[in-house]
C-alpha cells in the first residue's frame, strides 16, 4: 500500500469525529456540584453536618453565583439597600445555601446524579436538567438555570421537581422580613436558619 496513503489512514483513525461535540461548560459546573454532593453524601455523619459544610462550601463558591442570587430573592429593594447591609446579606445568603446542603445530603445509601446532554438556551441563560437516582426511593428532578458570570456559567436557580423555583420561593420567604425590619432584619432570619441544627 502507497506509504502516503497509509499516513493518511492512520491520521484519519487518529482524529476524533467531526460530528463529536465538547460537553457545554454549564454542564460542567452542575456536574462539579453534582461530585461535591456525592462527597458529602458518603461522608455522612462521620464528618458531622460541620465537616460536610466545610467540604461542600468551596464547591458553591465555585458553582453558583451568590451576589446574584442574593440580589434577585431580595428584588426590587436592593438598591435601596446599604452597601454594607448588601454585603452582609450575601455572606448569609452563602452560609444559609451552605448550611442546607450540608444538612439535606447527609448519608449515602447508592445515589447518583444523571445529567441531560442537551443543554437548553433560555434567552442569555442556560438549563441544566438533572436527576437525583435514589435506589430505594423515587428519583428527584434537579433542574439548574446558569448564566456566564466572570467567563464561568455558574448556577442563578434551582428548580426542584421541573417547577418549583428556589428564587421565587426565597423571594417570597424574604418578603415579611425585610417589610417589617428591612435589611437587618433579613440578615439576622437567614443567620438563624444557617445555624439551625437538622
């Protein structure tokens, strides 16, 4: 056989598909989130609900945009809020989400998470559909909104069950707080949660 022909075969077995597409990036940070679940998970209790939010506290730092979700659950009151009280709001809307994943992923007991490969667009967004596989239990519906942050898609909602919005849901529950003691008022509600025990 023609050595040059060969050369070409071999380059061309070499070479992935042309039809082959790169996993999108937003799929790459809920599945970063995903693996940091299934960390805490199999840790359990033998880290303790402290020891599991150490773990997973760097990964929402890394896949979700806090500032915005914070600012969002807020709503329209957010510019009339002060900068600091603005700021401490974020930290406790960060240790509030910390705190709820180290309680609700406590045990492992064969759960994994599946990811659908088709990413849908939603205006300048991104939707992530996933599912929780509980193999004594019925699977749950994760679903993640992302939008680009910094050059990153990082997570800006939840969607539990295909309906229910974890924003709207926040928007609501910070509504009487912020009514009746406005910013700091909200603030000391989310730090009361984060540190309430299972």
């Amino acid at each position: 056989m023609n050595k040059s022909l060969v050369a070409i075969m071999a380059l061309a077995l070499a070479s992935p598909p042309a039809f082959a597409q790169p996993a999108d990036p937003a799929s790459g940070t809920v599945q970063a989130l995903n693996n940091g679940l299934l960390t805490i998970m199999r840790a359990g209790s033998a880290a303790g609900q402290a020891g599991r939010a150490r773990s997973i506290a760097p990964v929402v730092d890394r896949t979700f945009d806090i500032p915005l979700m914070t600012r969002l659950s807020v709503g329209p009151s957010w510019p009339t809020i002060a900068p600091g009280d603005q700021t401490a709001l974020v930290a406790a809307f960060r240790a509030l989400t910390v705190a709820q994943y180290a309680k609700n992923f406590d045990g492992f007991s064969g759960e994994s998470f599946t990811i659908v490969p088709q990413v849908e667009t939603r205006g300048g967004d991104k939707l992530v559909r996933t599912t929780l596989v509980v193999p004594t239990g019925a699977p749950e519906a994760l679903n993640y909104r992302l939008r680009q942050s910094g050059g990153q898609w990082k997570i800006i909602d939840v969607y539990y069950r295909n309906a229910i919005s974890q924003l709207a849901t926040r928007r609501s529950e910070f509504a009487r707080p912020l009514a009746t003691g406005g910013a700091p008022a909200l603030i000391a509600h989310l730090n009361r949660l984060a540190a309430r025990p299972n």
